[in-house]
C-alpha cells in the first residue's frame, strides 16, 4: 500500500505538470500577427496578407519565446525588408516592414549595379533608369555603398529631395592625415555641393540648404557650394562660388 501510495502521489504530480506544461503551450504559442507596412505608393493589401498568411503558416502554434527576428525575416518575400520586431505576450507578434525602394545605380563593365536606398545590391540592369518609374536613379561613385547611402539620407532630409536633384554623388576618403573625406553632390541644375570632412556631416549639409535658398535661378546652373568646418572645430560653415 505504502509503494501504491507513491506511486499515485507522483502519477498525479505528473499529470499535474504535463497538464500545466501543456496549458502554457497553448497560452503561449503564436496565434496573432500584427504587421506594419511602410511604403512608398498605397499599401499593398494583398502583399500584407501573404506576408501574415506566411508567418502564421510557419510559427503557428509555436512557442513564441522560440521566434526570433531572423525566423520572421526568411518569411518575407523578394523586395521587402524587417525594420522592427517586436513579441506581445502571451501570443502575438508585431513587426514592421518596408519595401526596398532602387534609388542608386554604379556604372559597370557590362551595365550598371541598381542599389537600394540603405546601399544594398537589388540587381544587374543595362541603364540607371528606376524600374518602378522610369526617372534616372543617382549616379554613384565611392567605395561604400552603405557610407553614400547615409549621406545622401542627410541631404534629403535637408534639402526635401533626391532622386529630383541628386544626378550624382561622389564620395572619396582622405588618401593623407593632411587630407579630408569628400563627399560631392552634382544637381541635376549644374551646381555642386561638396562636403568636406565626416565631422558634423549633417550640420554641414544643412548650411549648405539655407546658403542655395539665397541663390538666384541663374546661380544654380553653375558654380559650388563649399561645407566645411570651421577653425573652432564646433561650427560649421558653407560659402557658393561661382563657376569660373
């Protein structure tokens, strides 16, 4: 009686752990998924729906502590890429994405190299014209795709535009401690923009947008606008001259 005893006692232990460990399974596996769709147009309905279709086809069911970003991120389809990634207890995943919009085009041998706005590879293409609209891309020279694509993210902040005005951007690093990082903007108008140094980089772009707003038509089909910083090393300035 004293081993049946026993055994009941761990048989009803057992089951009330099996029980419990099944109950958090379900209370705890994926069943809700929220996503977030940045775009550049109007949403793609159908898109969002195969995106969640695919991520619940995959991950229902499944403890969601055991999902993580980059399970998400071989749901998504060509194009698209995972900004945020975020788990709501007990069930529910909640991410964002965005899709890879072509802005930069590097000439080639054969053609040219479309990159993407954060400066990643999309594809191989015989001209620089976008896929999705058909206006010129921006002409990239410089070793770091990703590096550009930063800088020129500041100019369109500062100056509301890229693609419209950008025609190419030229990005150089310093070949001597007495020399600068450059980087270069060619408008699409004829003038120049060049940035001197990393340091203050936004700052220096932002200075370079108040001194073209003081321009005269005539002024921006030629000539440069110089950013640099100042002797202080705190400031930073940005003087136009004019094509000579």
């Amino acid at each position: 009686m004293k081993y049946i005893r026993k055994i009941t006692v761990a048989l009803i232990i057992f089951i009330f752990f099996a029980a419990l460990a099944i109950g958090a399974g379900v209370m705890f596996a994926v069943r809700n998924v929220n996503i977030s769709y940045l775009d550049y147009g109007s949403e793609n309905g159908e898109t969002v729906s195969e995106m969640k279709k695919s991520v619940l086809d995959n991950f229902r069911g499944t403890l969601i502590s055991f999902v993580n970003e980059d399970d998400v991120k071989k749901c998504l389809p060509d194009g698209y890429v995972l900004i945020s990634f975020e788990k709501v207890y007990p069930c529910t995943l909640n991410f964002t994405v965005k899709e890879r919009r072509e802005v930069f085009a590097e000439k080639t041998e054969s053609g040219y190299n479309i990159y993407d706005e954060d400066g990643e590879f999309l594809r191989s293409s015989e001209n620089y014209f976008n896929k999705k609209d058909g206006a010129p891309n921006v002409i990239i020279e410089t070793a770091d795709k990703c590096d550009t694509a930063h800088a020129a993210a500041s100019f369109k902040r500062n100056f509301n535009s890229l693609r419209s005005s950008v025609e190419k951007i030229i990005k150089t690093s310093a070949q001597t401690s007495f020399d600068d990082d450059k980087c270069v903007f060619i408008l699409r108008c004829g003038l120049k923009i060049e940035v001197k140094g990393s340091v203050l980089f936004e700052e220096k772009l932002g200075r370079a947008a108040e001194v073209f707003a003081t321009l005269s038509g005539e002024q921006k089909l030629g000539g440069t606008i110089y950013c640099y910083t100042a002797i202080d090393g705190n400031s930073v300035r940005a003087t136009y001259e004019n094509a000579v």
